[in-house]
C-alpha cells in the first residue's frame, strides 16, 4: 500500500513538470524559415505580364513561405537578350527573362560548363515587324536607307526572327542580309521613333503593346512581317532561364518560381482586365486601360509557362552556324520538370 501511494506521488511532480515544459514550447517563437535572395531580370512590354502579376500578387514570396523559405526578390530591369545573358553569366541575377534566341545562344555557349537552360516560358505573344516606309511591303522592299529597331542586334528573338526570314527569302548563305539595317533600342524608344517620326528608325520589329501603339498612333505605320508567319505558327518567343547550379542547389527557390508563375498564368486567364491593372500599375506604362485589354484579351496570345513550338529557331541557328550544339529536340535547353513536360 505505502508504495503504490510513492509511485501515484512521485508521478504527480513529473506530470507538472511535462505540463510546464509543453507550455514552455508553446510559447516560444516559432524557428525563422530560410531566407533567400531572388534576383530576377525583366524587359519591357505585356510579354512580361505573368512577371508583373507574379510581382503584384506576391506569388514568390507566398510559394516561397509555403516551401519553408522566405523570398526576397529583387527585380532588374534591362533591354536586350545581350546584356540578359552576360548579367546572367556574371552573376548579377539568378533568373533571366529573355527571347528564345538568347537562351539558345547562352545555352550552345555554356554546354558543358554552367548549363544555363530554359525555366518556362511567359506565353505565345505574335512579333510584328511594323515600317512607316510606303514603299516597303515585304522584307523584299528593305532598302539601304531602312533601320529596323530591335532590342539587340544578331542576338535578340526579333534578330533572329529576321534572319530566319532572310534564309527564306534569298537562301540561307544570305541569312544575316538584313543585319546591316538593324539598330539597338529598347521598345519604349522605337516605339516612340516609330509614331512621332524625325529619326532614322522607319521600321521596328515589336512585341505587343509597342506594335499595336505604332498601328494605332501612326496612319503610316503596317505590319510586313509577323513572328508567326516565320514560324508558321503561334510560338513562345520570350523564356525565363537560369543555370543549372541554380536549378540543383537552391530548388525549394526554382520550384517556389515556377509554381508562382504558373499561378500568375491562371490569374491572366481569369482575370485578364485585373492583369491590365497591374500591368500599368507595376510598369508605369502609359497606355490607354480599354486598348490594354484588348490586347490581353487578343486570340492570338496566350499566357502559358509551357513553351511552344520553340525548335524551329533551334534547328536554323544551328542550320547557319550561329550555334555549335545541335539540340535533339526542345528538351535539351529546357529543365526536365513535369510542369511544363508538354512543351515544344
């Protein structure tokens, strides 16, 4: 009897002190999750719409919290798939926002080493090269007194886009005929150039707002060439990139990324006059709010981070020796993840 009342009283005092230590815990704050710094480059133009609602929504950061990190994101603005790749390849930014035709030339150029390939793409948006030259209805009519406009001379999508126009119409030795005519400046500038006139700028190979702005601020100003005739079909022309040093040891951050934008492509889906909002809002673009979403809303772009017929500039860049590695297919300059695995 006396050591069954020692047991019960001794396990009284062990009973308060697990109570006291389980109230202690709770009280306590709770462990900080990881925290990391996103640096992201971003251009100009709609193109970068799933960016701005990413960045407007805080989609990052949420993802981020979910994974158990705390993402700071910082995001650079740049013009031109040149000075993307080389921020890239220095280390100033984590993740590259640019057109297919830099990732395929930073890839051929880090093959082997760094392996910077394709994260998603930011949608199907149709390139128009737009002249005030009346003269001037095909690539054909281009002239000697002609400048062309585009983000980045030889480098950029539009570059090749052009090129890949150039091989169709005089045959691939003469790929880069068109390449003394082109000058680089960022879209807000030709743009400009393109509607008020008074320099040298007469044509500019555009992604939208900037080219249905030039047709609708300029009665002189027509579209001779479209990013889809080139590739005989809707294509995603802008990609998001990054090494693959990146990709492996801070994944919890790619796939916070990835997930956030594939969050900001159902919101553009749903709420495509919301996008419009944002756009303006996080870009400081003056445009008129009922043309923006018209734009967004234009059958021919879709929002989408699965890439799309991608290849066809692959194969040609290859085909004239702009790069040395001949991919296999698309999945070769692409992350496998399953997010996008329907991609081309």
């Amino acid at each position: 009897m006396q050591a069954f009342q020692f047991k019960q009283f001794a396990a009284r005092p062990l009973r308060a002190i697990a109570a006291a230590m389980a109230l202690l815990t709770a009280a306590m704050p709770a462990a900080h999750a990881a925290s990391e710094k996103l640096r992201i480059a971003e251009q100009f133009g709609i193109v970068y719409l799933l960016l701005n609602v990413a960045r407007d929504q805080g989609y990052i950061e949420q993802r981020g919290k979910q994974a158990g990190v705390d993402i700071e994101v910082e995001w650079v603005k740049l013009s031109g798939g040149s000075a993307v790749n080389e921020a890239l390849l220095s280390g100033s930014i984590d993740i590259a926002a640019a057109g297919v035709g830099p990732l395929l030339t930073i890839w051929d150029r880090t093959h082997g080493r760094q392996g910077v390939k394709g994260i998603a793409s930011l949608g199907n948006l149709p390139t128009y090269l737009v002249s005030t030259n009346p003269k001037v209805k095909t690539i054909a009519d281009l002239g000697p007194d002609d400048r062309i406009a585009l983000p980045a001379v030889r480098v950029s999508v539009q570059a090749r886009y052009l090129q890949m126009a150039a091989a169709r119409q005089w045959g691939d030795a003469q790929y880069d005929r068109l390449d003394k005519l082109t000058v680089g400046l960022p879209h807000p500038d030709a743009t400009a150039a393109i509607i008020n006139g008074g320099t040298e700028v007469t044509a500019h190979f555009a992604t939208p707002p900037f080219w249905n702005q030039e047709l609708a601020g300029n009665p002189q100003a027509h579209k001779i060439l479209s990013s889809y005739d080139v590739l005989g079909g809707p294509g995603s022309s802008t990609l998001l990139f990054a090494t693959t040093r990146f990709q492996q040891t801070r994944r919890k951050v790619f796939d916070a990324f990835l997930d956030a934008l594939q969050d900001a492509e159902q919101f553009v889906k749903a709420h495509p006059d919301q996008a419009a909002d944002i756009y303006i809002r996080t870009s400081g673009a003056r445009i008129d709010r009922d043309f923006l979403v018209s734009i967004i809303k234009d059958p021919d772009i879709q929002y989408q981070t699965t890439p799309e017929n991608t290849y066809p500039l692959a194969k040609f860049m290859h085909q004239v020796g702009a790069i040395k590695n001949l991919p296999a297919s698309w999945k070769d300059y692409f992350f496998d993840d399953a997010r996008i695995a329907a991609g081309s």
